[in-house]
C-alpha cells in the first residue's frame, strides 16, 4: 500500500495538469527504509513528449547524488499518461528499474487536465511484473500526530532540530 | 589503480548488496571487464553488444566524474586512480501509443 500526504498528492496532479498534453514526471523521496514519501522533486521530462518521459541524465546525477547526501531514496516514481489510463503500459514495464519504488501513474485524458478527478494509481514493478496497490491519502503522516504532545500526557524533552537544508 | 563504482539498487544483487566497489582499468571498458570478473553478469545488464561493438545500454547512464560517458568518448573513456564511476538506470517509460498499433478497423 502508498500512504501518501494529501499536499503531494495534490502537488502531483498539478504537476500533471501544468505539463498536460506531455507527460509529466517526478519522484517523491523519502528515508531511506521510511517508506515515506517526504520530499516532492518535480523533474523535467527531457524528452517533452506525449507519450514518453525520461528525466534528464544530468538531472538524474544530481537528483542521486542528492538523495545520497539525505540519506533518501525514490520512495515514489510517478508520471502522467495524458491520453491513456493511468496503467503502466508495455514501456513502463521495461524500463521500471526501481526495483524498491512506488510507481504512480495519474491519468489527464478525456480534459480531466482541466477539470474533474484525476486518476492516481500506484503500482510495484518488479522483474516486469506489475502489482496494483492500493493508495491511502493521508492528512498527515502518522508519527507527525504522535510527535505532538497529547494531553496528559509529558511534554518530550526538547530536541535539538535538525538544521534543514 | 582504485575506481570507486557505485551501484544502483537493481545491480547490488550482483555485488552482495554493496552500494560501492572497488574496481581498476584505464578505461570505462576496462572497468567493465574488471567488474564482470568480480561480479559475473554485471556486464550484460550494463552493456549491450550492437553492430559497432560493445556499448553502454540506451536506458543505463555511466558518469565518470560527473560527466555523461556518452559525452566523453564512451566505454573509450579515460579513468585514473582516484576517479569515481556512478551507474545510474534511467527514469524514463511512456504510454508509448506507437508500440499499441494502429486503433482496430470499425
């Protein structure tokens, strides 16, 4: 299952919307092992295409070398289909090669580019298999609402916060 | 001579789940031969072999510092002590309607 926090959820269907009729692509990164995508990074699709999308590959080094230095992963892989479902199509499959990511896929045909739902659908991609999974959309995520001090019960220590970069 | 390669997620199977490796040549090609020696199979997963020889598959980008290999001369690439190599397989798909066919006749 993708738990996902409702902001990225919507900021993908923007982006999706924004880039429409071309594919729209992007990753959401996250700890690595959180399974949580944390850190919304919407890339350029290099090939400006309909029907095809491939991150830049100076883009994709220093969206790595990023991660690396965060100490994240791609928790989500997602792009647009703009004129087909939001199911991985024969490419998809082949060229999946995250074996550890969400692969979300929003659809915008039929003007849901304007107006109108938009289909978000997530999926792992292993080994050209594809496994549909069932995506929750979450206000926030769970350890936010527990890190908040609840009533009757003590404050935790102050921690010192970690400086964001 | 020490070229440090980082390995992607899909390829640490073949390098007991190590992100990093050490590996020796003078070329981007060397490093490939030298990596296929220590983790056999790697090499087919990075390099297809096509009319003009060997060469590094279309969805695999190769960085020698930085840099696009496809840039710089290829599997031809100069690598010394010290450099660093990063695979990376690209993040690219599509609906791809080309590859669908034509709609049926009505």
């Amino acid at each position: 299952m993708l738990i996902i926090d409702r902001a990225t959820h919507d900021a993908i269907i923007e982006h999706a919307r924004r880039d429409h009729p071309d594919e729209a692509c992007g990753v959401v990164a996250g700890p690595i092992g959180s399974d949580r995508p944390a850190r919304h990074v919407p890339m350029l699709n290099a090939a400006m295409s309909p029907t095809f999308y491939e991150f830049d590959s100076g883009d994709l080094l220093r969206l790595y070398r990023e991660m690396d230095d965060n100490d994240e992963e791609p928790v989500v892989i997602y792009h647009s289909h703009t004129a087909t479902e939001a199911y991985p199509s024969r490419t998809d499959i082949n060229l999946a090669q995250e074996p550890n990511a969400h692969y979300v896929l929003v659809s915008t045909r039929d003007g849901a580019h304007e107006s109108g739902p938009v289909d978000f659908r997530s999926y792992r991609i292993v080994d050209g298999e594809v496994t549909e999974e069932e995506v929750t959309v979450v206000e926030r995520y769970e350890d936010e609402q527990i890190s908040r001090p609840r009533p009757g019960t003590p404050a935790a220590p102050p921690e010192q916060k970690k400086a964001v970069s | 001579m020490a070229i440090e390669v980082r390995i992607p997620t899909i390829l640490r199977p073949y390098t007991g789940g190590e992100r990093a490796v050490e590996s020796s040549g003078s070329t981007v090609g060397e490093v490939v031969e030298q990596l296929e020696a220590d983790h056999t199979g790697i090499k087919e997963r990075l390099l297809e072999d096509s009319a003009d020889g060997w060469a590094v598959r279309r969805f695999v980008n190769v960085y020698v510092n930085d840099e696009d290999i496809r840039f710089t001369g290829g599997l031809d690439t100069a690598v010394s002590d010290g450099d660093t190599i990063v695979i990376l397989p690209a993040v690219a798909g599509g609906a791809d309607l080309a590859a669908q066919g034509p709609a049926p006749l009505p």
